[in-house]
C-alpha cells in the first residue's frame, strides 16, 4: 500500500495529570524514537525528531475518551509500541494483530491510555514474503 500524504497536521490532547500523561506517552511512543518538545504552560509535543505532532496540555481529561492512531512503519513497531504502552501503565484494548475487516493489510495493537483514550499503532503494509 503506498503512503498517504498527511491531512491532519497536529492535535492537542487535553488531559488529567499532565506529568503522568507525558511519562506514558513518551514511554509508548519510544519505538518511533520520539523526542519530546516542551513548551512553557505547560504543554508538550512528542513525536520522531522534527515531527512532534501530537500534543499534551492540562485541561481535561477529555471526554468522551477519543481515539488517536499513530501510523507504524512496520509491524515490528505495532508490537513494540503495545509492549511499551503497557509497560508504562497502558491497559490493553487490543493485542497487536491483523485487523481484515478495515482491509487486508491492516495490522494494529490498541491500548488505553491513563485518561481512558484509545491508542493505536497501524501499519498498512502487507506481510514481506520469508
């Protein structure tokens, strides 16, 4: 499947615990090697290097809960993201595995995150022949 150039070009997550949000996110969002951008208020942006899209602000928790989903280059990443998500005190929405009923290729893990949101890692790439 080729990319899809991007539409949306960042979004703030309001949330409870400011501290506790952005230690899980940074802990979940490591397998992309993401990189925190702090700004004074205090908010955050973490993402790769130079792409810090999603955003952190006190002010909520946001509800209802939304559903935010980082698309993974690989598989690997969908796995290793869940691993991390769960280890930094995610709770588990959904193991890492090929959901067909969006289309074949789709392959994602899901958690929620400390405000109840549900996180998702998807890679639309097909399965690499061994």
């Amino acid at each position: 499947m080729t990319a899809r150039p991007p539409f949306v070009d960042h979004l703030t997550l309001l949330v409870a615990d400011y501290e506790r949000s952005k230690a899980f996110y940074e802990r979940a969002l490591e397998p992309w090697g993401a990189a925190t951008y702090e700004l004074e208020g205090p908010a955050c942006g973490i993402g790769p290097a130079g792409s810090q899209d999603f955003w952190l602000a006190p002010g909520g928790p946001t509800a209802p809960a939304l559903h935010v989903a980082f698309l993974a280059p690989s598989r690997e990443i969908v796995h290793a993201f869940h691993k991390a998500a769960l280890a930094a005190g995610g709770t588990d929405n959904g193991a890492p595995g090929p959901r067909p009923q969006y289309h074949e290729h789709y392959y994602a893990a899901y958690v929620l995150d400390p405000d109840g949101h549900n996180v998702e890692a998807v890679c639309h790439d097909p399965v690499e022949p061994a």
